[in-house]
C-alpha cells in the first residue's frame, strides 16, 4: 500500500504475464447473464483493488458460518455481480494472496486472505485477475503459489504473478465473443520485499521495454484486444501523477494510431477514483479505486471514506473496419461503486443502492464525489458517461 511509481524504465526488466492456457469458448460463455450479440462487439468490466482488511475477513466468516460453511466472499460481491456477470469478459484485481484454507489469515500491514476470495471473484463473474501488486510478496513465493492454485481451482485466470518461468512467459489471453483478449499485469515495487532470488518470474515489475515486448509478444499469440493492468500512482492522490500520465503516453503512442500495441490500460493502487482519460485513441483508467476493502484510513488514523469509493469501468469494443487497424471502443461507460461498511459490509452498485433507498444521502455524496473524479481530465468530451 506504500510508495509510488518511481523512475520508469529502470526496473528489472522480467518474463511476461503468467496465465493457464485458455478455456474453450463454449465454457467461457456458459451461464453469462448478457445475451449474445450478433453485431461483432463485446463488452469488457474492470474493476478496482480487492483488498480484505480485517473486518472484510470477519465478514466473510459471518456470512460462511450462516451457511456452515468457511468465510464466504460471495454475498459481499452480490450487489455487483449482475453487471460483472454481463459481461463478455471481466477482470478483476486482485491486490493480496492467499493463505491456507483454514489460515491463519491477516489485515494490513501484511496481507494474507482467505483463499475462499478466488471461488466468490469467480461466481460474481470475473474471467481473470491482475496479481502484480506492492502486496504480492507479503508471504513470499508460499503466497503466490497458493493464490494461483486456488484461482486456478475456481477457474479464475491471473496475470501478473506466476509459480515458474514457463508459466510466466505464457500469455493470458480470454475469449470474449468473437474476440481474444490477452491480459498483461505490472507492479510498481513490492513494498521493498526482494524478489526471491532466482525468481525474478515471481512478479512482474513496471518497465516500459518489457511492457511493450509483452504487448507485441500477446499480438503474435492471437490477441485481438491487448489490456494492460497496472498497479501504479500515488496513495491517496485523486490527480494521476507525473509517471502514471508519462507512462500512459509512451504505452500508448507505442505501435501506430492504426493498431498500437496496447488497447486499454487499467490502473490500481492509490486507493481512490481517479480520472479516465483517452491518450494517443487509446483509454487509460488512472486508477477504479478499492472495490472491496474495510474503513480505510489516511496515514496519522485520519478516516477517509474516498477508500471506499470506486468505478467499475465498461468497454464496448467493436470489430476493426480495415484489416489491419484496431478493435474500437464504440461505448465507454463507468458504473460508481462503494464498499458500505454495514453492517454488513456490502459491496453496493450505487445506482441500485441509490433506487433503494433514496433516503441515503451518503450514498448520493459518494456517487457525485466518484462521477467528480472519473470525469475531472474531461472524458466526457470523448464519449465517456456513468451507466444508468
């Protein structure tokens, strides 16, 4: 949760993003709640850092033991599963690891969850993950093999970690419609964990070379739409900082207007809503803010409830007019959400919240301070509006 992004370009540069191989088109489609389109797009949701405090893990065990059952994730994640689910592919981020089923489990300052977070993500609807962030080595190697085992077991991909060299330099691609989609994940540090000697696959770091290389390595292995997950930017900072909006420039003016090498940047971290802002054609989404966490504080105990605030961002993609020019984003939508404190502690689609219960003017503040801050570099002028 510390730092910033730092010097560009002068990380270690490591393999590319860690992934399975790709399920069948047929069983990544089965059960979607959207119906099928016949006009060639599709539809990508992405959301912000989930990150179990304490009280997100008692929760869970609250809501496992109703059921007799270990914590469960799935009924925080509810309010948010019928647009997530919608989806044609959905992808998450995934900010801490996992621990054993039973624990034990911890909060900050080193995060270790439970591993029943990977089956909830999934049930919501989520395809994948991004896994590089300033968290992924809080139980060193440990956490990260059990974190992909487990997502891997609830049939969640992941990008951005990996067990080994070969799985690291596989590509995360996901059918979505009638498109692939590769995933790439990058960190910005590890919180100054060092990683693990000889294992420099463990977790991809932010560096622009490697990033491109990976990008143009996803175009060759049959990415129609390359989307790139950083966890980048400036803790509590509601303006993108000087390297998040350097670092948007270089990626996406890398490889032409026609067909550049990145589609869509995704950013996490700073624990607040940043802005979405088109660059070089291209969207970048500085940063969709914690999508799940507990009462988030300031540094000196200062509560901040920004930490709960979040969008969850909605691309509509449309197949290319030229052969060889680029899949269009022709809608671009953003949806507010917050994690309510409870109890219980709910992650609520604040549209919805807000058609319930209209008395709630908390809710309507936050709406307005997430829209504020969505649209503060002006992407409304380029198309960009809160879903209904």
């Amino acid at each position: 949760m510390l730092g910033t992004l730092g010097v560009l370009g002068t990380v270690l540069a490591l393999a590319g993003s860690a992934g399975c191989a790709p399920p069948d088109r047929a069983d990544r489609t089965a059960g979607r709640a959207g119906e099928a389109r016949t006009d060639g797009t599709f539809t990508l949701v992405a959301s912000g850092d989930v990150l179990p405090h304490d009280e997100v893990i008692r929760q869970a065990r609250q809501d496992g033991a109703r059921a007799g059952d270990g914590p469960d994730f799935r009924p925080m994640f509810a309010g948010v599963k019928p647009p997530v689910s919608a989806a044609d592919v959905a992808i998450c981020h995934m900010e801490t690891v996992y621990g054993p089923e039973k624990g034990p489990f911890s909060g900050y300052p080193r995060f270790v969850s439970p591993p029943q977070i990977a089956r909830a993500l999934r049930e919501t609807g989520y395809d994948s993950c991004s896994t590089a962030s300033n968290h992924t080595l809080d139980a060193g190697g440990a956490g990260v093999s059990r974190t992909l085992s487990a997502m891997d077991a609830a049939g969640l991909r992941h990008a951005g970690s990996a067990r080994s060299a070969a799985e690291a330099a596989r590509v995360t691609l996901l059918p979505a419609g009638p498109a692939t989609v590769a995933q790439l994940a990058y960190t910005y540090a590890t919180n100054d964990i060092p990683v693990p000697e000889g294992r420099p696959w463990t977790v991809n770091l932010i560096d622009t070379g490697r990033i491109l290389t990976d990008a143009r390595a996803a175009r060759k292995a049959g990415a129609d739409v390359v989307v790139v997950s950083l966890h980048w930017g400036t803790e509590w900072q509601q303006e993108p900082d000087a390297g998040q909006l350097a670092l948007a420039r270089a990626l996406t003016a890398a490889g032409g207007a026609a067909r550049p090498h990145i589609d869509l940047i995704l950013g996490t971290h700073n624990h607040v809503p940043q802005a979405y802002e088109k660059v070089n054609g291209t969207w970048v989404v500085y940063g969709m803010g914690d999508q799940l966490a507990g009462r988030m504080f300031h540094p000196g105990d200062e509560p901040d409830i920004r930490g709960n605030q979040s969008s969850l961002a909605r691309f509509t993609f449309a197949p290319p007019t030229t052969a060889g020019t680029r899949w269009r984003v022709v809608k671009a939508e953003f949806l507010p959400q917050f994690t309510d404190q409870g109890p219980p502690l709910r992650v609520l689609d604040l549209n919805r919240a807000l058609d319930a219960r209209p008395g709630r003017t908390d809710l309507g503040a936050a709406r307005a301070a997430i829209r504020a801050a969505v649209l503060s570099r002006g992407a409304d002028g380029d198309g960009l509006v809160m879903a209904p």
